[in-house]
C-alpha cells in the first residue's frame, strides 16, 4: 500500500490514499468522508475529530 504524497493532507479523491488513512485510522470510506466534511482535510484534524 502506497503512503500518501502529503502526510498531512487526506486527498479523498485518490484511492490509495482512501485506502491508506481508512486503515491508518481503522474507520470505512464513509466515516472518512464524514470527518473531513466535518472538519477539513488535515490529517491531525480528522484523527481527532475520529477520536472523540
């Protein structure tokens, strides 16, 4: 599995990336989606918004 381009970055229009943070973080594409809707693409934003 490839890490994405910019670890700081979630590109959800990219599937390997998808597939790496939805693995990473142990969530499906759906509460992926979910968290950046709720509070944008950054990796550390989205973890703790899907740690609460």
């Amino acid at each position: 599995m490839r890490a994405p381009q910019g670890s700081s970055r979630i590109a959800m229009g990219e599937d390997y990336e998808v597939a790496y943070w939805t693995d990473k973080f142990g969530v499906s594409r759906e509460r992926l989606q979910q968290a950046v809707d709720t509070v944008g693409d950054g990796a550390a934003a989205v973890e703790e918004w899907l740690k609460r």
